[in-house]
DNA sequence: CATAAACCTTAACGCAGCGTCAATGTAAAG
DNA sequence: CTTTACATTGACGCTGCGTTAAGGTTTATG
C-alpha cells in the first residue's frame, strides 16, 4: 500500500505535522515524492514509523532515534524484541504505581500507615532511562536469545492459523462475556456462547480437557484477587459472572 | 516531617527546579518561607504533590491540574479512587502494546499476517484523553461506587494489620519463588517455604483451605497462558516450578 | 576560626516536539 | 466549473522544564 501524509497520520494515530517533522528532521523520509510535491509513504515507511512509535513510547529523543534507525547494525526484529523487554518493564513500574495509589487510598482511609517515600513509589522513569545504557545488550547477553523469548514458548510453538485463531478466541471470550453481563443471567445464551467460547480457547492449551478442571479454572478465577482484577477491570464482578457461566456450562451447577 | 527543596526533590524523584517552577506557577506552594528565604514543605504539600505526579503521569498539563487542584470540590480520596481507574486504564492500553509488538515479530519471522492499521494499535493516548469526560462521573454513576471497589473488596475488609500482612506475604512468595526457582529442586527446603507462603497468603481469601483446591491452583497456574505469564515473567518456568511445589506440599505428588 | 562543600535564592536564556496559523497549489466529486 | 478536501512550505508560539549565572546560607572539617 501507499500512502499520503494523511492517509498514514491516520492509521498511526498522529498528526500530519508531526510526519513533516520527521521527515524534516530525516527520521522518516518518504518513500517518494510524486509531481505534485506529495510525500508518498510505503510499506517500509510504516515499518519504520511503528519503531519510532515504539521508540518514542519509551521516552527516547528523536535525535537518539534517528541514531538509533539510521546506525548501520540497526536490526528490524531484534529491535522489537528489545520493544518487548522494555515494555514489559514499564508494565511493571505501572504495576508499582497502582500498589501505590490501592495503598495511599488505605492510608488515606486510616487503614495503614505509609511513609512519605512510599508515596513516590512507581513514579521513577529514571529507572528506565538509566537502562538505555544496558537495554539490548546486557540482558541479552545474561539471559540468552532464547529465554527472552521463553514466556512465548506456547505461542511459537502454533502456526499463523492458530496463533489468529487464539488471539480472536480470547478477544471473543472478553466482548461476550461483557455483553453477557448486562444481562446479569448467568445461565441465558450469551453468558453460555462465551463460556463455550472460553472452553474453545482452553483447548488451545490443553492436551486434554475435563469439564472438572474447566469449572476448577473458573473458580480460580474469583479465589485469586489478581486474576479476579484481571477480569473485573473493565466490569466488577465479572470474574464471578464468569465462573457461574462455565459451572452452569459444565453442569456442575445448576 | 519537613522538608527542603532538595529534599522533597529527592523522595519525589524530581528535580528542584520543577518544585521552583510549580511553586512559580502556584501550583505547589511551599507551607512556609523561613528565615533565610527558604522554601519549606509539610505533610499537606507531600501529599499534593503525589496528586501531581499522579495526574502529571495520566498526561495532563500542569494548567489543567492546577484548576482542578484549586477547585472547591476537590477531594482526595476520589481523585485517588480515579487516579486508580484511570491507571488500570492505562495498564490495558500498555497491554494492547505488548500484543503488538509479539504480533509484529511474529508478523516479521512470517508466522502471521498483519494489516498496517494493526501495528499501530496501543499507541492511540487518544482514547484516554476522550475518556476524559466520563472518567469518575458515568462509570461510577453506572455502577456506582461500591461496585467500582467490589475489586478490592476482599482488600477493603480487611485490617490494617491484614492489609499490610497480606502484601508482605505476596512479595515474600515472589522473592522465594525465584530463589527456589535457582536451586532446581522443588522438593527443597525454599521451594517447599514457597508453598508454605503460597498457602498463607490463599489463606487471607479463602474461607476454608483444603489441599485438594490449593493443588488444583497450582495446576491452574500453568494451564492458563496469562497466569503462566504472569510468574514466568522474571523466569520462564517458574509457573510450572511453583505448581511442582505445591503438589509436593499437599502431598498430592511426591 | 576559617574555609570549603553543600546547600539555598532569583533571573534569564535555551530547547524539544510539536500545534497552529498563513498563504498557496492540486485532486476528485458533483 | 466550482466546491471540498486534500497537499505544500514557511514561521511563530507554547509547555515543561534544563541549564547557567551571580550570589547568599549552613554545615562539616582542617
């Protein structure tokens, strides 16, 4: 595909100001320019802005984006597996910064006490920038290639057709379950189309399955709390709506 | 306590010319000037300050966060509890982030296919900033506010003394996981002190434990990807370990 | 007791990463 | 053939500080 200024700053979620920038600043060059002036992007373009997204998510300059891009040992996957490592890290800062403000709301109720360093906690990018130096060489050499990549061992180990088929189960099971909880009926059709959709997506995993270890799944689901916030973020009490669906489904319930 | 400009700068993790700056534009003015000019802070402003940050990490501007921090109905408690929701929010978009990425790389080896518009999904700030407007107002208007705390429902029952065991204890069972994990054995003595802890920290929700359900956690643990990844994050494998030593520890397997 | 180190102050300029006009040209649709 | 929706190159403006300058204060140490 080709693309215009436009056209691109749409499907990139940023501004055709910001393209000219890049462009002016040689970050992103396009592709071609046509006989009437226009930038027109390819598909290497797009590549190439999705690592400046990336990069620029993780608090890089453009200037050391630009030297990242442009230096010659600059490799497209490896890049983005060193995306994958660092965001991972930022997850765990947020992950700190909402422990943080669950235990300020506490304090604040007079639940527990907190010291004034506590309070700041989670909010260092420091920690981040101070890892440039480190990021993509020292991990990868204290862990290896391949344990990076380790927690995807079940992913890889799918072709193109089951790795699309999982992603859209799993995106299925969320919106169904969702819509079936505004019904508030555990047992009506929805709440049973996504506790079947939820089975389908367990198979994907699973050697073998048993309808007691389905409904052993969907307990777990309410007695862990962090697997509880994980289904009840969006919807409180869906972890809970959840777990009576597939009883019901596995008929282990009436 | 009170503190200097140098020493807030220090537990916040910012620099002093920020505490000058906000204090030029009167949005974090020191409790008292003393003697020689100097500015010195108090609990109140540690307090105002973390709202800062909090609401500086979402991306407002510092002009927005000072109208709402002057205005008359500013509570702390409920900026805190949207703070909260606004994070979790924010957590998801990271997540779509990191789906991203695999994908890419997926996309990259040859694996799967992927349309251009999806490699820039999780960038959009966009849909945080829309969501502005509901944000505190309709959520809670929909499901009102108990059902916006039933996540930390367990949490909120609890004594401070509870609350302070329950968080100790999740972090002791991390710590000893992967110190257990280095050794190999999962019959071993840390290994084994894991479980132990596993089993306390289950026992803070659970209204009657038994070996059977506490087994079947662990087995749970790795058939779901998500929990899998969730332990494996630091060391691939550590589910499945942590499953190993629970099944040892109810004596459900030698 | 002096003096160096480590703080504090205000004032001013500088910079990145765009947003936002302005003035103008081009493509596609009715 | 005109309107509408694009495109172009400037150029100025803004936010949120970093940084330096030129100086006062406090504390530790020889």
């Amino acid at each position: 595909m080709e693309y215009t200024v436009h056209k691109l700053s749409q499907i990139a979620g940023i501004s055709t100001r910001t393209l000219r920038y890049y462009d002016e600043l040689g970050i992103l060059k396009p592709a071609r320019i046509n006989s009437s002036g226009y930038r027109i992007y390819g598909q290497a373009e797009v590549n190439r802005l999705q690592h400046i997204l990336f990069y620029r998510e993780l608090g890089l300059s453009l200037d050391k984006i630009k030297e990242i891009l442009t230096a010659s040992s600059f490799d497209g996957i490896s890049a983005l597996q060193e995306h994958h490592v660092k965001l991972l890290e930022k997850r765990g800062q947020l992950d700190i910064l909402i422990k943080n403000v669950e235990k300020t709301i506490a304090q604040a109720e007079g639940r527990i006490t907190m010291s004034d360093k506590e309070k700041f906690e989670g909010f260092k990018q420091k920690m981040i920038d101070e890892n440039e130096a480190k990021y993509g060489k020292e991990i990868r050499e204290k862990y290896g290639e391949e344990a990076v990549n380790q927690s995807n061992a079940k992913v890889k180990g799918m072709t193109p057709e089951q790795y699309d088929e999982v992603t859209r189960l799993s995106e299925q099971v969320m919106e169904t379950l969702y819509a079936a909880f505004q019904t508030g009926d555990p047992s009506g059709e929805l709440a049973q189309k996504a506790a079947e959709l939820h089975r389908q997506w367990l198979c994907y995993f699973w050697d073998s399955y048993s309808k007691e270890a389905h409904a052993g799944l969907g307990q777990m689901y309410v007695d862990d709390p962090r697997f509880t916030a994980y289904y009840d973020e969006k919807q409180p009490g869906a972890a809970a709506f959840l777990r009576d669906a597939i009883l019901i489904y596995t008929g282990m319930q009436k």
